[in-house]
C-alpha cells in the first residue's frame, strides 16, 4: 500500500510539472529587441500580445530573420488582445514606447 501511495504521489508531481510549463518563460516585454529562440516558443502554436500599461502606448514589430517586417502593430494604453502571425524562433520582436505588452 505504501508502494502504491508513493507511486500515485510521484506521477502527480511529474503529470503537474510537465502540463504548467508556460510556453514563454517571460511573457511581459518592455522597450527593447527581443529575439525569439531565447524564449521557449513553438511554431506550431498562435499567440496573441496586448498592452497592459495603463497610460503608454507602444508600436510592436515582428521582424524575420532578414529584418523584414512582417507584422507592425500600435498598441494603445490597456488594448484589446491581437492575434500575432505564426511565430518561429528566429524572428524577432522590437517593441518602442513606454507601454509594457503581455504575449500569451
């Protein structure tokens, strides 16, 4: 019975350890160039970004790995949440402005 117990309790910690792996290990950004394969991103999955400061706006860029943008978005003071293009590693994310965004 003790073996039992001891199992149950060690495949409940893994189960939970390995399904609340977030899938950015920091989701707020600030002003700054950030590349992605830094951050635990996946190709396969959609995210979207909002602003979450109160009172700055921010203008976000998503550039390639050749520096073309591909998606620009202005983000005003406590925005609605947009959805991003598919997201790969070697992309980049330039965010200007005062304003603090969240990717989820």
């Amino acid at each position: 019975m003790k073996k039992l117990t001891t199992l149950l309790i060690i495949m409940t910690l893994l189960f939970n350890i390995f399904l609340l792996t977030p899938v950015f290990a920091v989701t707020n950004f600030k002003e700054g160039v950030y590349q992605l394969s830094s951050f635990n991103i996946t190709s396969d999955n959609l995210y979207s970004i909002e602003n979450i400061s109160s009172s700055d706006a921010v203008y976000v860029l998503i550039l390639d790995e050749n520096q073309r943008t591909l998606q620009a978005l202005r983000l005003s003071a406590n925005s609605q949440k947009y959805n991003l293009i598919p997201l790969k590693p070697s992309y980049r994310i330039l965010i200007v402005g005062n304003g603090e965004v969240v990717i989820v």
